[in-house]
C-alpha cells in the first residue's frame, strides 16, 4: 500500500501503539533541543533522573532566548545548563550562536530523523525533512533520558503544492496563507505533509518558515520530502553526506488535503493580534510604521537577510521608523557579511542585533505605546512584545524591507515598480564556524554542575485526592494562549529556574489578581473556551498554576503541548461533555469532584463536576499511562515511584 512520508517517518520510529489517529502512540526520539527559556526546568528534571548521561544519539542545549543581562540570573542560567552540557554529553551552542531552530537545522538535521524539543517552533527542522515535535521541557527531559516519547497518533493533512512563488512573495506568505485558511486550530492533532510539484520550487530555508510556523496552526509537526534541494543544503553545510532522498509514494492517501498554486500567492500579512488574522498586504497598506523587525526563530536565514540587504541597498530606512535585524545564527550573520550584506543594512539605517530569539519572546525590542510594529516573527499573541495593548503585524522580509524604506504597511510588489526583485538563493557553499558550539566531553563525569539562588528545586506536588472541593479561580474565552497563561518578556523569563517566583505572574496581563485569590483558594480551577493553551511549549503555563493550587482545568478543547503539559503536572485536562454549561462556572463559585481518584483509575471517560447544586459531565481523554501520573500528581512523581 503507498504511504505518506510522515506513516514511513513514524513507522520507522514506532515503539508502542499503532498507526490509528487519535490513539497514543510511542516514539523512539533521535534528537533532542532544549533552548535556555525551557532548558533550565528540563535540565534539572533530567538530573533529578540521576543519569550519568543523555541516552539519545545527539542532545542539543542551545542559549539563545534569556541574552539580555540585566542582573545575575540568566548568567547563572547559562553557567548552569554549560556545565550540565558537559556533564551529561549535550551540544552547547554559546549566547550569541544563533536560535536554535536555525542552528539545529544549520549543523545537526539529518532527513528521516525524529527531533524532540523544548520549544513549540521545534518543527523548522522540517526545512532538512526531520519530523521535529515541540513539546514540554519534562517529555524532552524523558527523551534525553532514552524514553520513547508519547503523543497522540496524528493525522496526516496532505497539502499538495503547485506552481511557483512570483516575485516579492516567500515561504512567510504561504504559512500565512495556510493561517488564513485553518486559523490558529486547524492544526491541532495533524502532521502537515507538503508534497506536489510545487515543492521543488522552496529552498530548504523557505520550507523552514513553513515547518516553524506550523506550530501557530497547533500542528503537531510538519514535513516536506528529502529532495535534490535538501541535498544541495546539507552540501552547502558541509553534510552531504547525510542527505537521503524521501517522499511520500505515488498516490498516497491523506486523512485530509489542501491544494496551494504557489503562483497565486500574493503578500499576506498576520494583523494583532493572532497569527490566523490574515489579509493581503495591500488591504491595511499605508498603515503607519513605527517598528520593523527581521530575524529571530523565523525568517532569519541567509536568503532572509540578504533578500533584505539587496532591497535596502541603496535605500534609507524612514526617518520615523527604527528598523532591527535578528539574524538567525553567527553563521548566516557571517555569510551575510562576507557577501557585503552588513555594509548595505548599516548605510540604510538598519540596526543589526546579535543572533537569538531577542523581541520575539519580548527579550527586548518592546514597541512603545500604541506604536505600530511590524515583524517576521512567528507570533503576535498580545502583550508578548512586552507592551500592553501593542500593535503588532507578521510578515515577510520583502514586506519589512518595503515598508521599512517607505515608513507605512507596504505591498513590496509597490517597490518592485521601483527596484527589480533580487531572488536572492542560499549560498553553494557556506561559510562554516562552529566556534560557537561547544562538543559534548567523552567523558563528563567529573563536571561540577553550576547553580545560582535563582535556580531552586522542583517543588513537591502531592498526588490526586479521593475527591476535589475546588473554587473557580478564573473563566476565560476562547483560543487563551501560554503567553496569557505564563507571560514571558525579560522581567519574568529570568524566572523560569524559580517556580515560587514566577508563580506570581501567572495571568498577569489578563488578571492580575489571579495568584493571589488561587492562593487563596486552596484549590482552584480555571474554566476557558475552546484551543486553550495554544502557542509556546513552555510547561512553566502548567507547573506555575499548579504551584498556586490549580487541580483542573475545564474547557471546550485544549491544544496539544499544553493539555500534555497539564498531565504531566497533575492537572486534571477536562473538557465540557455540554459546551453550554460552561456558563454555570462563575468565578468565585465553588465546585466539588467526588470520587474523583476512583474514577481516572478506573479509566473513567466522565468525570462529574458538582456545581451550583447540579451535576454536569466533562471528559477526561487520557491515556492508560496519563492516568496514573495523574493520580501520582505528575509524571515525575509517577518516574520515581515506578519503572515506567
Ligand atoms: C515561543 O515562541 O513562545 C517560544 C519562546 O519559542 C516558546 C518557548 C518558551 O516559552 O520559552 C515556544 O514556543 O515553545
């Protein structure tokens, strides 16, 4: 029977379940990333393990989001996760290397191989055909440690490409595009399998925009075939050697199909403040500009940046607009530069930053009030840049570059009338550097583990109770993302080693009120409307509620990472049987669970929620296996009380 890449992909990954979507499946994991946002709660989960080394054929630890130094603590942090590096055998690329995305794709990707990380963008590495998954630090921490990681068995959305992109349009606006069409849920529970003729059109950098941002449809993964254009990457980074050709077989089936004429394509652009609230460039064109940032987790490469370059080169940057550039590792900052592309952004205008994640998680680069700020980033949840009330757009480098130059939201097509396009291609040939990445020893065992008082241990959680009285702490909407949840930005990113601190900015810029009154509370649930938890990976959305007595979660749906991030704290995931009650759930309103413990381990589907004197049903659907860590109080509790 033929089968799609990513059936070849997970068959030859399979270790326990079978092919069904929707049923759990386990994986064997042959890469793992870990960013330093994420990294420090995964490394310290994984030392509580008590290995002596990671059991993975290559671990990555990459520093790339907590740069800005504005105190001890994430100088700390990166001392901690260097000397556990070289203790446990995991790659370290320095601060200022690069994101990891673009460096993982840059030195490490091999097609065919699974990529577990830390970090929700994790899947860029779909640009060299890895199926790469984002998921919470403790389930990378488990992989590091040589467990199969478990996921609900995807479906396979096949979306056929034909056709090639004009020029001014780039894989930013077919991403954009595929947001447009299934917005910000339309991926949930799906791999994103792109095949078609169409395909051999998009370099291998293009086709990682296209793997990033898949994480903003709630896409588990996204893959592209292992083709001539992935062969001709891996040789320009010097690892030809590890090409091989994959694809999907002549006339695989797809659980369901999309179809995208690249040559139809225009300029999109993502208004704030989500990623699906798509419209063509030229409908909010002329808006005025404050901010343009290029670079970070996406739309950083090579081809980014000199696209960039080319179109500013001989061009000056609007007088009332400050324009950044992120790019995405030292290596394409150096290639830029040997090309000429540093001198072109300085005489324009352009302020260059060093490589990393910077304004995309609000690290810096916050746009003033009420400004208007346009990025290339993958996401603009509000307030993630830092500033309340924000404005920002996500578009592509041709759309940053023209609107820079013209100081208003512009379709670079616009420019095109004045300047021909430059179809920039990746070089033949890289200019390679790794000095920014540090080799695992051959044997680490004699490395001091650095810490710091910023970095304190994993707090206790007790197991599940017979039965829950529990208050309604908070009820929110729909599509409620982690960023709402567990804010980032450089006040409270340096946080992340600190479980009693960072607590107290739970629901900050929604409800600032929230970690006292759950405190309060003893225990406490929140109640929300569909997709919650969407964006980041980042588990701290699930232990930092957890931490201020949050047992349950009731909702219409959850998004993936977040829902296996609740389970692996002890949270209970639960979902309204009837959407309509969840009206019944005022805050401040008391519920109780009976029986509760009973019931998920006897496998019950329907746990009774008693509120206001009535009795209404939400689901539970978990695995076997999430059930008793449920009841253990969290996948660590239930690692150490059993062989798993
Ligand atoms: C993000 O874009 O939100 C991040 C930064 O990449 C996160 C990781 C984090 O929360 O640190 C992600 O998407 O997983």
């Amino acid at each position: 029977m033929s089968k799609n890449l990513t059936t070849k992909i997970l068959e030859a990954h399979l270790v326990d379940g079978s092919l069904v979507p929707g049923t759990e499946i386990a994986i064997r994991i042959d890469h793992t990333l870990l960013q330093d946002a994420t990294g420090t709660m995964a490394m310290l989960e994984f030392i509580a393990m008590q290995l002596p080394r990671v059991k993975v054929d290559l671990a990555a630890q990459y520093i790339d989001h907590n740069l800005l130094q504005t105190d001890y603590k994430n100088a700390d942090d990166h001392a901690f996760l260097t000397s556990a590096a070289m203790r446990f055998g995991v790659h370290l690329s320095k601060p200022g290397n690069g994101v990891s995305h673009q460096v993982h794709l840059e030195r490490f990707g091999v097609p065919g191989l699974t990529l577990l990380g830390a970090d929700s963008h994790s899947p860029t590495a779909a640009g060299v055909s890895v199926l790469a998954i984002g998921a919470g630090g403790l389930d990378v921490a488990l992989a590091m440690a040589g467990h199969p990681f478990n996921l609900p068995c995807p479906k396979v959305m096949g979306i056929k490409l034909i056709g090639k992109l004009p020029d001014w349009v780039s894989g930013k606006d077919v991403i954009l595009e595929m947001l447009r069409r299934h917005t910000v849920s339309g991926g949930v529970g799906k791999v994103i399998e792109y095949y078609g003729p169409g395909v051999a059109s998009l370099s291998a950098t293009d086709r990682a925009t296209i793997g990033n941002m898949g994480a903003e449809l709630g896409a588990t993964s996204s893959i592209f075939p292992s083709d001539e254009r992935t062969r001709q990457f891996l040789v320009s980074q010097g690892r030809g050697d590890g090409w091989r050709q994959l694809a999907a077989d002549e006339g695989a089936a797809y659980d369901e199909y999309d179809e995208i004429d690249l040559s139809a394509l225009e300029p999109l652009i993502a208004c704030p403040s989500s990623p699906d609230n798509v419209v063509p460039v030229s409908e909010v064109a002329g808006t005025k500009v404050d901010q343009v940032i290029v670079g970070s987790s996406v739309n950083s490469s090579y081809r980014d940046l000199m696209t960039v370059c080319r179109i500013m080169e001989g061009s000056r940057v609007a007088s009332g607009v400050h324009f950044h550039v992120n790019p995405g590792s030292r290596q394409v900052l150096e290639n830029v530069a040997q090309d000429g592309g540093v001198l072109m952004l300085l005489m324009a205008g352009v302020s260059i930053h060093q490589s990393g994640c910077l304004g995309c998680i609000g690290m810096g680069q916050a746009p003033g009030t009420d400004q208007v700020s346009l990025r290339t980033f993958p996401r603009n949840f509000p307030g993630r840049s830092g500033t309340k009330g924000d404005k920002v757009y996500l578009c592509s480098p041709e759309t940053a570059a023209a609107s820079g130059i013209y100081g208003v939201i512009t379709d670079p097509r616009d420019l095109g009338k004045i300047k021909s396009y430059p179809a920039v291609q990746n070089p033949e040939t890289y200019l390679l550097d790794d000095s920014g990445i540090i080799p695992p020893l051959e044997d680490g065992s004699a490395v001091e583990i650095k810490t710091g008082p910023n970095i304190v241990p994993f707090p206790d959680f007790e197991p599940l109770p017979d039965a829950l009285q529990a208050e309604v702490v908070i009820r929110l909407g729909d599509n409620v993302t982690t960023d709402h949840i567990m804010p980032a930005g450089n006040k409270v990113l340096p946080l992340r080693s600190n479980i009693p601190a960072i607590s107290e900015h739970v629901f900050e810029q929604v409800d600032a009120e929230f970690p006292a009154r759950a405190k309060a509370a003893g225990n406490g649930i929140v109640v929300a409307g569909e997709n919650y938890g969407q964006g980041s990976s980042r588990e701290h959305a699930a232990i930092a509620p957890r931490y201020l007595g949050i047992r349950a979660k009731i909702v219409k749906s959850f998004a993936r990472i977040h829902k296996a991030n609740l389970v692996n704290f002890g949270i209970l995931p639960l979902i309204f049987k009837n959407p309509a009650d969840m009206e019944l759930f005022d805050q401040g309103v008391q519920v109780s669970f009976p029986d509760v413990r009973r019931l998920v381990e006897n496998g019950a589907s329907e746990i009774p929620v008693l509120v206001n004197g009535r009795e209404i049903t939400t689901l539970l659907e978990v695995s076997d296996r999430q059930r008793q860590e449920l009841i253990a109080g969290g996948t660590l509790n239930f690692v150490k009380t059993s062989q798993h």
